[in-house]
C-alpha cells in the first residue's frame, strides 16, 4: 500500500510542478479616451506597468494593406490618434507585436471618431500551448500510474 500511496504523492508532485503557469505580466490591454477630436490610447501590461516605445502600426480604411502611420507609443505606453475625417470608416491601430500585441478597430465619420463603436480584434488563441502540455501530462500520470499498478500487483502476487 505504501507503494501505491508514494506513486499518487510523486504523480501529483509531478503534476504541480510541470504545470505551465501563464505569466500575467505579458498581457497587454489597451485602454483609450476621447481627447478633443483625437483618441489618446494607453499601452499597459496586466500589472499597470506601461509599455513605452511599443510599436504603432495605423490602416487606413481605404488602404488595410499599406500603413497609413507607423509610430511608438512615448515612456508612459500613450500615442494619440489624430485620424483623417475625410477617410470614413473604420481605421485599425495595431499596438506592439508577437506576443505583446493588440488591435482596435476605430470607426471615425465626418463627425469624428465614433468612441461607442470602438471594438478589439479578436487575438488568436496565444494559450493553446498551455492546453497541450496539460494534456502530456494527465496522459505521464495515467501510463505511470497505470505502469506502476501492474508493476505492483504482480510483486504482490509473488
């Protein structure tokens, strides 16, 4: 019984320790507000620290392909957007890259920038690593245990 009891303690000692911890601090949000008829955005990591020098990346809404402006945010993660109103339309504003990167969509009229319209891109799915790795590892502790079990029961039956 002492065997069974040390292989399910090292099993879940096991299971704890390889278990993938996101890491917060490399979330990115984005928040904005509407500045007289510009939108000053904030670039922040979860943990309120900003993200200074972060790329900027501005589309046009009759150009999505070409950059309409590349920037970087200042020391405290801001830049401000001063669209063209003459381009109606919903303009995206790409903020960082690789793994620290978001999207907005800002729809700006003739009468300027439409705050309530404001969406995010959908990012993609950046955790399926996580889920994968949770996977191999149910998948150890079931062969193990199961290893271990027959392994067990046939030195109790000799």
């Amino acid at each position: 019984m002492k065997g069974k009891q040390l292989i399910f303690t090292l099993s879940l000692l096991l299971a704890l320790v390889a278990y993938p911890i996101k890491a917060s601090a490399h979330s990115l949000e984005t928040d904005y507000q509407l500045k007289s008829n510009a939108l000053e955005i904030q670039a922040t990591f979860s943990n309120g620290e900003p993200f200074p020098d972060a790329a900027i990346v501005v589309f046009s809404p009759d150009d999505p392909t070409h950059p309409w402006l590349e920037a970087r945010t200042d020391e405290n993660g801001k830049f401000i957007f001063n669209p063209e109103q003459a381009l109606a339309g919903d303009w995206s504003i790409e903020i960082g890259e690789d793994s620290h990167w978001d999207n907005i969509i800002v729809p700006v009229s003739d009468r300027g920038i439409s705050l309530e319209e404001i969406s995010y891109l959908d990012k993609h799915d950046s955790d399926h690593h996580y889920h994968l790795t949770n996977q191999f590892i149910v998948l150890g502790i079931a062969l193990g245990g199961g290893l271990s079990s027959r392994f067990l029961s046939r030195k109790l039956t000799k």
